[in-house]
C-alpha cells in the first residue's frame, strides 16, 4: 500500500484523541461530583435553595480586533468628522480602513460591527441613534 505511513499517522491521531476525550470525561465527572457537594452544602444551609437558578459563569473574552476602549475611541473619532449619521457598518469600515485593513476578511468585519454597535448603544450620554434599523449613529454635540 502506498499511503502506509499516512494511515498509521492518522490511527496514531486518532488514539491521542480517543484517550483526549476519556480524560476530559473523567475530569468533568470530577467537577460534577464537586458541583453536587457544593449544592449539598447550599441545601443544608438554605433548604429551600435552588441551584438550578444558579448560571454558568461567562468568561470574558478580550476582543480580537480592538485593546480595551479603543473601539469607543476610534467610533467617536469617525462621527465627529462624519457630516451625517453613520451605521454600525460604516463605522465599522471606516475604523477597518483607518487601521490599514484594506481588505478585511469577513470575520474582521463582523468583529469590528459588533464592537462598534456594542460600545456605541453603551454610551448613549456621547451619541444619539435614529431608531430605525438599521440604526444610524450620530455623535451628539454639546
């Protein structure tokens, strides 16, 4: 056969995998087992306690485009020069093009969108949107 060492690497990959996976299921019967004793301990605490109510704490993922504020930073920067309303989207662009992305992937894109629209519906005491979708922001000048 041809392809013998090509087969044997993807059985060898395929074991690490397999053995990967019994792992992580053991470590998550071990959290499990823990979840279970701090609800006990809730229960003899508080009887009428319901850990069902409880949510699983969200980790907050840094943003892959932009450093801490810097999104604001760049959005208000674009409305103040803009002669007229502008959408998540074009604001988006624009701070895409300042940051010499020429030709931002689609992901970029959407990451960039996403971080405009989230910080300026935010901070609405800086700007103002239209209400209509989509949204055109505008900076509020005081």
């Amino acid at each position: 056969m041809k392809h013998r060492p090509a087969l044997y690497a993807l059985i060898r990959l395929h074991s690490e995998l397999a053995a990967q996976l019994k792992e992580s299921e053991k470590q998550a019967g071990r959290i499990r087992e823990n979840m279970q004793h701090v609800e006990a301990v809730l229960k003899l605490l508080e009887p009428t306690f319901n850990a069902a109510a409880i949510a699983a704490k969200r980790k907050n993922m840094r943003h892959a485009l932009f450093k801490r504020g810097r999104a604001l930073q760049l959005s208000l920067a674009i409305l103040r020069a803009a002669d007229k309303p502008l959408t998540a989207d074009e604001i988006a662009a624009q701070v895409l093009r300042d940051h010499r992305r020429a030709n931002p992937t689609e992901y970029q894109l959407s990451l960039a969108r996403s971080a405009v629209y989230k910080v300026l519906d935010r901070h609405t005491e800086l700007v103002m949107g239209d209400g209509k979708r989509p949204q055109r922001w505008s900076f509020i000048r005081g």
